[in-house]
C-alpha cells in the first residue's frame, strides 16, 4: 500500500526519531512509506495515496495547539473526502489529548476517515505501531 506519513514537528527540523520508526515499521510490513515534511511540502500529492498517516507535535504546553503548517498542507490537497488516514501525536505535554482532539477536527474537516489515532510515547513503540498499519 502506498502511504504517506505527513509529519507536522514544533518547528522546521529534521524528522525526528520516533517518527521514523513509525515509517520503519510500516516498510517492515511491505508498505511504500513517503515522508512529508508539512513545513515544506505543499501537500498537492496527497490524493494520490492509498492512506495517510498524520504524525504531529504540539507546540504550546497548555491548549494542545497544533503547528500552524498541518491546515495549510491538508487544505492545499485538492480531494481528501473518504481518504482513510491515521492521526499520531508524540507526547510532549500532559495535555497531548486535547490536542488529538484538535488534530483528529482538523482531519475531519477535510473529509478524511480517521479510522485509527494514538499517541507515541517512544521509537519503539512507534515502530510497533507502524508494523499494525494495514494488518
């Protein structure tokens, strides 16, 4: 399955290492992973993907705000209605669950099918979770 992971960090830097392994363990499982950073990307491909992953950070402690990037990549896709898609967010905060919240409205108001969101707590378990993606 061709998947997009759309990672949306606090700021433009590298992609962090949970993240990563969340693309490793889904190219574990056969799947064709293409990482897309929301700080650049435009997110014009998106439509051609079978699944979406969106992994996130939030960027303020209190309010679980998202990075500004992440509604302007998805808005910029033309068609995202019915697209099956996943919402992760690395836990930075206490208050990680109000921003699923957020992500997950955000998602919706696109028309995506959230069909599945967690919270990443470390690598390893990123990795695992990526290998149940499409299991």
């Amino acid at each position: 399955m061709r998947i997009a992971i759309v990672y949306a960090q606090k700021q433009k830097s590298p992609v962090s290492e949970a993240i990563k392994a969340l693309a490793r363990g889904m190219e574990s499982m056969g799947h064709r992973i293409d990482l897309l950073d929301a700080w650049t990307d435009d997110g014009v491909r998106l439509p051609g993907y079978e699944y979406i992953v969106i992994a996130a950070e939030t960027v303020s402690l209190f309010g679980g705000r998202l990075p500004e990037a992440l509604p302007k990549v998805l808005s910029n896709a033309s068609s995202l209605v019915g697209k099956k898609s996943a919402a992760f967010l690395v836990k930075t905060t206490p208050w990680t669950t109000k921003a699923m919240t957020n992500l997950m409205r955000v998602m919706e108001k696109e028309g995506m099918f959230v069909n599945w969101s967690d919270i990443i707590i470390n690598s390893e378990q990123a990795e695992a979770l990526g290998k149940r993606i499409g299991a």
